[in-house]
C-alpha cells in the first residue's frame, strides 16, 4: 500500500491566510452588508502601468503569428530578461553578477519553498521570529525542523533569532550554528530593515560559520533609506555565501502575473559541488519556464517608461504606508515599519492577543488585517497593515480603527 509523507501531517492548523481568508468569508456570510476593508494579505491593487500592458499586448500579438510564435521557453529564462535583470538590479549597483546566475520563476514565493531541495536532510535551519511562514513550513515538510510543541509554537530543530522592540527587530546571531539562514529585508512582516553595514556583519558571519544565506530581496523597491543595500551581493563575499530571491510582485504589481528569479552565484559551492549547477538541474527538471508574454512584460520593468511608471506606483503605496503610520502613532498606537517597507507592525492595545485583535477590527471596524502570532511566538502582541491598498480605503480603514473604540 502507498504510503504519504508523514511530515505533511505535522503542520499545525492551515496556512495562515487560508485561516484568514476563512474568518473573513464568515463574517461576510453573517454580515453580508458590511464593507471590509482588507489590509491584510500582501496583494497588490493598482493596474499593470501602461509600459508593461503594452509589452503583454505586443507579445500576445507575436503569439498568434507562425512567424513570431513562442513555446516551451529556456530552461533558465530567456536571455532578454535575464540581461535586463542584471544590467539593472546589480551591475548598476557594482554588484558583479552573471547572466548565468539568474534564474527566472514564476515568483519568489516558489523559489523560497523548493530552495531548500538543495540542502541536506540534516540542515539546521535558522529563521527571524517573527517570520514569513513559508521558509518554516517547506522545511517542515522536508523534514527538517524536528517535532513541533503548541505551547510555545516552536519546532524542536530549528533556530530562532529573535526580532523583538526590545533589539529594534534586528536579528542577532545565533547562538547555535545553523547551516542555511533565511533572511528577509525590508522585513515582511516587521517592516523593518538593517544597514548595509549591519548585513555585511551577517555576511561575515555566514562564511567563517559555513552557512549559506537564503536572502529574500522581495521589497527592496520600496527602500528610501541610502544605508541600505538593495542587494545582499553589495555586501563584500557574498558571492560565495548567499542565494539572493528576486520578485516582481511587488515592484511591478505581477501578484496575478507571477513572475520572479533567484540568483544563485557560480562561487556557492560545497567543497567540489556548485550550488549553480545543482540549480540548474532542478531548474530544468521540475519547472518548464515562466509564460514568453510575461517575460515580456518582465523586460518593460526595466525599460525608461516602465521605470518612471513604476516609481510612481511605489510612492503610491508608500504614501498608504505614511497615511497608516502617522494616523496610528496620532491615535496612541506604537507602530514599526512603513519606512522601507510598505508595512506597518504594530502593538496591539491593552495586553490583547493578536487573534483578538484581529477579530476586533473585524468586527467593530470591519478592517482585515494579519495577526502577528501567525509569524511567529516573537509576533505575539502585534498585528500587520498592509500598504497595498487603494488610497481612499486606507484613509476609511485608519478612520474607522480611530473610531473602534480600541
């Protein structure tokens, strides 16, 4: 008889937005008359700009010609974004990157869960707490993160690093050795960030350590501050000690798109194995290539139109952010993020539970947001906003959390 992999069963409960996503359906089946503002989820809401739009139609256009038509695209992407990609995301920073190192996806969401694929069964994992879920949960389902305690909402192998009010939400370095750390910056869910000084200490770290850095640069598009870096490969050796995740979601609004790429540098290696390589083989075996259209479009973000529309786009949602900070520290809130980042963490009022709060906004404002706890036990006391959405619904939301009573 067949038999499942068991550490399937040992994930608690549901995803955390599949819990979310059902709260909010029953509230709405009970209230069916009420607008919920939805700030929770990471999606985006504006309009694909102009300059990707006219890439998608042109691209569709090649598609129904003999002439021009595309099938199954290129193992690692088509050189066309791959070269946009590394003319300007890294050399145009100095960083010294390859159109061989990247590797184009359909979103870092997928790259961050199957990365792990590369490591032994044995590796010890080390995460920020609070966390995006997803780096926890595929190696839970590898098998690598030991047996899971409820009480504390901690799994038994894997190494927490602490991002509290108390550190500035800056993780520090473990105290145990870990063999792959996941790093997240801006931070998704804190908002936060680090200088490019303090990641190069984590550079530092991760090669006289023998770990490998799984860096996910998602929202660095929405950096404001100089003393950031926008990729982890500005930071000296990081070549030969981290794999940095790339996504177009954010950036370019590809959530219903879906288009990224990871950056696994040819100088990874594991004495004689290139991290590369091995890439490249799961690359070509597991996944047949992102749609030629929507590479396409992917090209437009680099060009002079697609930039210029792009930037304006992020200010937008980053003005949502400014609104929600500003009118939550007005209303007595203690608030985090929303700097470098299009989310805002904040405390929850008078000692309440995320999930309490959560189910407050809910009701009494009919505002969604992502409860803290749900990244983490360090997440506990605090609760997510998202930037993402329209202008007007994140003056309506901040004004009726005003108005909430809490």
């Amino acid at each position: 008889m067949f038999r499942v992999n068991e550490n399937y069963q040992k994930l608690p409960g549901s995803y955390l937005f599949s819990r979310i996503a059902g709260k909010v359906n029953a509230f709405l089946q009970a209230n069916p008359d009420q607008k919920v503002i939805r700030l929770g989820i990471g999606d985006v809401t504006q309009p694909l700009a102009p300059a990707i739009i006219d890439a998608l139609h042109r691209a569709v256009d090649e598609m129904a010609c003999a002439e021009t038509f595309r099938g199954y695209a290129p193992d690692l992407g088509y050189e066309f974004l791959r070269s946009a990609i590394v003319e300007n995301d890294y050399r145009a920073r100095g960083c010294d990157i390859s159109v061989d190192e990247i590797f184009i996806s359909d979103g870092a969401k997928s790259d961050s869960a199957n990365i792990q694929e590369l490591f032994a069964d044995c590796s010890r994992i080390a995460v920020c707490d609070p966390v995006y879920p997803v780096y926890v949960d595929s190696n839970v389902m590898a098998g690598r993160t030991g047996t899971y305690d409820a009480a504390s909402e901690v799994w038994s192998d894997v190494i927490y690093m602490p991002c509290t009010m108390e550190n500035g939400f800056v993780p520090e370095f473990p105290r145990e050795t870990p063999d792959i750390i996941y790093l997240c910056l801006p931070n998704n869910p804190t908002g936060t960030t680090i200088t490019k000084e303090q990641l190069q200490g984590w550079v530092d770290y991760a090669i006289k350590s023998g770990a490998v850095i799984i860096y996910d640069a998602a929202y660095e598009a929405y950096i404001s501050e100089e003393n950031v870096a926008h990729s982890i490969y500005e930071c000296e050796g990081a070549k030969t000690c981290a794999i940095e995740l790339r996504s177009f979601s954010k950036n370019a609004g590809f959530t219903g798109v879906r288009l990224g790429c990871t950056v696994v540098p040819k100088e990874l290696r594991c004495g004689d194995v290139s991290l590369n390589a091995m890439w490249a083989r799961r690359h070509g075996t597991k996944f047949n290539g992102a749609p030629y259209i929507v590479q396409r479009a992917g090209e437009a973000v680099y060009s002079e139109e697609g930039k210029a529309q792009l930037k304006e786009q992020v200010a937008y949602y980053m003005r949502n952010a400014a609104v929600i900070r500003d009118g939550l520290k007005e209303a007595g809130y203690t608030v985090f993020g929303g700097v470098n980042a299009p989310y805002i963490w904040m405390k929850t009022p008078e000692k309440m539970s995320s999930w309490d709060f959560f189910d407050y906004l809910l009701e009494k404002a009919n505002v969604v947001g992502t409860p803290g706890s749900g990244f983490g036990p360090c997440g506990e006391g605090y609760f997510r906003l998202t930037a993402f959405g329209s202008y007007e619904n994140t003056q309506e939301a901040l004004e009726r959390i005003r108005k909430s009573g809490c």
